[in-house]
C-alpha cells in the first residue's frame, strides 16, 4: 500500500460475457466502479469496495479475482438468497458494446457500510446503481458521511440508452448525485440522453458548478473540463479499439491515480491549477486508451507496472 489515503468505491458487480460476431470471446469480473478498482488495485492503491455479489460459484470468481488484484472486500455483501449478477456485452462493428443483464437479488440489500471516513479519502460512485431505488437508501447515507466528513467525491453518471424508461424516476437522483460530487466525468452522451444537453457549457444551468471539476468526454473528439477558474480542452487518442467496454471506467481509474499520486484532497480542488487539471485528465486518456486495445476491463499489469516507474 502506497500511503494512508483510502479509495472507497461503492458500485455494481456483475460478471462479463462478451460476445463478438456472434460468439463469446471473453468472460471476466466488471461493473464500472469494479473496473476502475482492479485498476487502481493493480497500482498498489488498495481500494476497498462496497457492492453486493453472491455465494454461487460466480461470485466466488469474482471474489477470488478481486482479492488477487488488491482490491478489499471486507464492505461486499456476499448473499445466499440470490445469484450473483450476469451481464452480456455485444460488440457491434466498431467495438462498442450493448448490454444485456440477468439478476437475482435478495430482499436486503447493502446492509454495512464504513462508518471512519475522513477528509483524506477518495470515493467513486456512478453509474444507474448509485440511482437504484432498492439502493439508494444505502448509497445516500454513504454520501452522506463522506460530504460530511470532508471526503473528495468523484461521480460519473454513466447511463445507457437501455435505462431511457427509467428515466423520469431516475432523472432526480441523477441530479442529486452530481450535487454530492467534486468530481464529475461524464460522456457527452450521458449529458444528452438524461437532459438533453448538446454543449457542457449548459451544465451550468443543471447545478451549481463553481466547487466542482466537470470532465466532459466526447468520445474521439476529445475532452473539455470546465471549473471555477478554467476552461480547458484535451485531444483524444486515435485508435483502433478492440473493445470500447471499461475505457471510461479507466478514464475514472486514471483520474484517482493523479490525485492519489499527487496527494490532491478536496480542499485543494478550489485552487487546483491548470496542469494538475490537465495531468488528471492526461491520465485519464492514458489509461482509456490501453484498455481500448484489449478485452479486459482494467489496465493490464505490465501497464500498472510501467506507469508506476
């Protein structure tokens, strides 16, 4: 372990079958926030993960996968009544991926959550999960402690087009969500399927944006950050993806590394300066762009081991 700072990620777990043509090339853990924690595992981080997976023969896997990553589970709810999540990505021409989910949960839900956070720590919470109603109960008390006990809150809303029937009841719990967070990456088609936002000037008008770091990422066409002193933009790579599925997982991985790395806190943000916003943001390219190149959700270890010399 690096230091005494602490990640906490609290998301979905499910586990990935993914099919190309037809055919499944690839079976592995992930979730967004897991994802982005096998990352920061793989960086020596530590992260400590909250979520809920199942006592079968699939969450076993998983369990097994994540404790050899360096990821801790001692905040997982490990169910009998239920089975763990499934989820079946479909890669399409470009490599970009359609979902679809198989879940069996039990009634109680997300039962013990850490209770010591501090103003040293660092959360990451996002996808429709952190806007679940059987959930959300949990996932509010948890923001709860870390606004109030001072820690850096990263969010990313990461919304599917398959969600579009949710929306309406989502849509408040979305907003309240980004009122909580810091930190917000988020896809220039999140922006537009949730509230019909076409430019990330117009986030403006949503919520108050003056504490916060908005990471508008547009896909190839590169990323703009908007915060209380700047407004910046940030090429993308080009690439030839093998799988698009985990790059903005990794975005958010890559994100956590700059301010782990560089002992950035939540008070600093106010004053943060441009290359440190640039730095973060660089790196979170940096990662995206590796795991664009393989089937994995997480950037591989020699990755890991590269970028931490």
């Amino acid at each position: 372990m690096k230091s005494k700072r602490r990640v906490f990620g609290f998301g979905e777990t499910v586990f990935d079958i993914i099919f190309k043509d037809g055919q499944p090339m690839a079976a592995k853990p992930g979730g967004s926030v897991l994802n982005s924690l096998v990352s920061l595992g793989r960086l020596d981080w530590n992260p400590c993960f909250i979520s809920e997976y199942g006592r079968d023969s699939v969450g076993e896997l998983i369990d097994s996968f994540l404790h050899e990553n360096g990821v801790d589970t001692r905040y997982v709810n490990r169910f009998a009544d239920g089975k763990s999540a499934l989820a079946l990505a479909f890669l399409d021409t470009e490599n970009n991926a359609s979902y679809t989910f198989y879940k069996d949960f039990p009634d109680q839900r997300l039962q013990e959550l850490p209770g010591d956070l501090n103003e040293d720590d660092i959360v990451l919470f996002g996808s429709i999960y952190a806007s679940n109603a059987e959930v959300r109960g949990s996932v509010l008390r948890f923001l709860e402690l870390a606004k109030t006990a001072g820690s850096l809150i990263v969010y990313d809303p990461n919304f599917r087009e398959a969600h579009l029937s949710e929306l309406e009841e989502l849509r408040p719990r979305i907003l309240e969500n980004l009122e909580y967070a810091d930190v917000i990456r988020g896809s220039n088609e999140d922006f537009q399927l949730i509230f019909g936002i076409e430019q990330p000037d117009e986030i403006r008008s949503l919520i108050n944006t003056d504490s916060k770091i908005i990471v508008y990422t547009k896909n190839t066409d590169g990323i703009e950050i908007i915060n209380n002193s700047h407004k910046l933009a940030v090429a993308s790579e080009k690439l030839n993806p093998v799988s698009t599925i985990g790059a903005g997982d990794n975005f958010n991985a890559g994100i956590l590394h700059y301010l782990l790395k560089n002992k950035i806190q939540r008070t600093d943000l106010q004053k943060i300066h441009k290359d440190d916003i640039l730095g973060m943001v660089q790196t979170g390219v940096k990662f995206a762009s590796h795991v664009c190149m393989q089937y994995d959700n997480y950037i591989s270890r020699e990755f890991a081991e590269d970028f931490r010399m």
